[in-house]
C-alpha cells in the first residue's frame, strides 16, 4: 500500500505538469492536480509523523500539528498570492464544518455501523470542545461586527481587528501545543499510548519523502490554484461552493480517510482527535496564518466571512458539543451530522 502511494503521488504529479504546459482544458488540469493533491497529502502525512515520532514529544508534536495541515496552508498562501480572498475564506469554512460534521459524521456512522455504541476519552472531548467553541467565538467576531453593521467599524479597521485576532490565535495555538506535548502530557497518556503510525520509514528517509513531497505539493497546489478560476466558468460553480466544499475536501481528504479507518477499528479516541484537531488548527492556526500573510503580501485578507458561512460554523461547532457531550455516539449520529453537512454544501452551490 505504501509503495502504491508513493507511485501514485508523483505518477499523477507528473501528469499534472505535463498537461499544464500542454495546455490542455483547465478542467482536465483542476481534476488531476486535485487528485495527485490528496496522494501527496497522504505521503507528507506519513513522513511528518515518521519523523516527528524521532523528535521526542515536544518538538514531534509541534511538527506534527503544524504540518497536519501542509495542503490547506499551501492552498491558502497560494491562492492569497492570486488575490482569491472568497475562495480561501470558504475553504477555510468548509475544513472547519467538514471536519466537524462530514468526518466526524463519517467516523460515527463506519465504527456504529460495526459496533453499538462507541464511546471516548473524556477528557480530551472536553478539551477539544472548549477549545473549539473558544477559537471559534474568536474567530467569529470580525464577521459579527460586520454583519450588525456596527457604526465606525469600517473596512480597513475589519482587517486592522482581523489583524490582531489573528495574532491572538496563534498565542493560543502555541499554548495549547505546550499543554499538550510538555504541561500536561499525561491527561491524554490512555490516547497516545496507541500508535497510529502507518510507515516504518527511518529518520533519513522520512526527511528525504519530507522535503521531496513538500517541493512537489507546492507546484502542484499552484497549477491547482492556477485553474480554478477558468474551472469555475466552464462549470458555474460559485467560489463559496469551489472553497467551502470542492478545495476543502481536497485538503482534507488524507486526514479524513485514516479517520474513517481508525473509527472501523473502533478507535474514537484517535477518529475523534483527528477530525476535531484538524478543524481546531485550521481556525487557530491556518486561518490567523492567512491573515498574516495577507497583509505581508498587501493582500485585504480579513476575517470578515459571509453570512452563510458564520451560521454554518456557529452552528457546526454546536452541534459537535452536543453530539458528544456523553463521550459516547452511535451509527445515527453520524447520519445526522453527515445530512446537515450535505444541507450546508447545497446552500453553498446556489450561492454563485
């Protein structure tokens, strides 16, 4: 399986390139640069952990946090360097109520499908709840004091408060890290103690897959980004439905597919990080990133989300805290949250 991967990442790769400097329809190059995106998405995956496990708990776990999301940074400093501000404001929506609902739905319907009841760590859904409704909250604001049309809050003070939001939430991301790997190590010791490692690479070529897969996934993320907007004439598709669903599940669907294997193992413990983890950084620590570099590159980039997309967050991250408020959950749960999804992924293709 290993091999395949590795095969299949730079084989399409490499057709990507070809057909982009052969000049074929834009669409052809967005279907197989999307494809050859998840293999290198699942490739940088495995050699970050190899190689985060050789760099003891702290340093493995911040290079593992950080590069968890490799493809949805690259797809949103990418895409902000085009000047495609709606595009990677609706990716960021859509990796956040992906994770939270359409995985995490998906990962309770594969494991209750199997077994009655699924049950996990409590500990660690309490912190990643509070965590989530807190980050979200934070990132919200921005957007609500445009929304009520709040008088004196202008355009330029948005991105000046996005700003400073941002910078905030990657405080945040930094503490919750040293929490996690240093201060409190042993609160989730019963979740670490079971490895999901998925290669047996060592250090020097886990770095060497590391750098190789990285270079590549650039050049592919650009010729991805490069054809989106003559993807979504040929098609019609609006940007909030090509960001919030098409890209973000591109971006996730390394991540979303070990989730679903873990949950038909009857892990949750780790079916659950993972989901909840990705859409956690993705609000505190992509999102605040794409801000940052917005304003680097003198791109407005703010945090000022459409209105759809403020419902679909807010009312993601509560139904997560009430689906697994027990610490167990069931096939139908998982239906639920995977129907609503689909309802919100609707609501964004009519929106052109």
């Amino acid at each position: 399986m290993t091999r395949v991967t590795v095969i299949l990442s730079f084989l399409l790769s490499g057709l990507t390139f070809i057909l982009y400097y052969i000049d074929v329809h834009p669409g052809y190059i967005f279907a197989v640069s999307g494809v050859a995106l998840v293999f290198l998405a699942v490739l940088l995956g495995w050699a970050t952990e190899a190689v985060a496990e050789r760099m003891g708990s702290a340093w493995g776990g911040f290079l593992n946090a950080t590069l968890g999301n490799g493809a949805e940074i690259l797809i949103a400093i990418l895409a902000i360097k085009e000047g495609l501000i709606t595009i990677v404001k609706a990716s960021i929506t859509g990796s956040i109520i992906g994770n939270s609902l359409f995985v995490l739905g998906g990962a309770f319907f594969f494991g209750g499908i199997r077994y009655k009841e699924l049950k996990f760590n409590p500990n660690m859904a309490m912190l990643n709840n509070s965590m989530m409704a807190l980050v979200i909250s934070a990132l919200l604001i921005p957007s609500i004091l445009t929304h009520l049309s709040v008088e004196g809050f202008t355009k330029s003070m948005s991105q000046s408060f996005s700003l400073l939001v941002s910078i905030i939430l990657i405080v945040i991301y930094f503490a919750g890290l040293i929490f996690l790997f240093r201060t409190h190590r042993g609160l989730f010791k019963d979740t670490e103690s079971i490895s999901h490692r998925l290669v047996n690479w060592g250090f020097k070529k886990s770095v060497i897959y590391l750098v190789i897969t990285t270079a590549v996934m650039i050049g592919v993320v650009e010729i991805l980004i490069n054809t989106v907007e003559p993807t979504l004439k040929s098609l019609g598709w609006g940007e909030l439905f090509m960001g919030a669903v098409v890209l973000a599940l591109i971006g996730n669907a390394a991540e979303n597919s070990i989730a679903l294997l873990f949950a038909w193992r009857k892990n949750m413990d780790l079916a659950f990080s993972i989901c909840i983890n990705s859409a956690q950084q993705i609000a505190i620590f992509v999102a605040p990133l794409a801000v940052i570099f917005g304003f680097v590159y003198g791109v407005p980039m703010d945090l000022n989300f459409h209105l759809l997309e403020v419902i679909a967050i807010s009312l993601s991250t509560l139904i997560l805290v009430l689906v697994t408020v027990d610490h167990k959950t069931n096939w139908l749960e998982g239906v639920q949250l995977i129907g609503l999804y689909l309802v919100f992924a609707i609501a964004f293709y009519f929106i052109k």
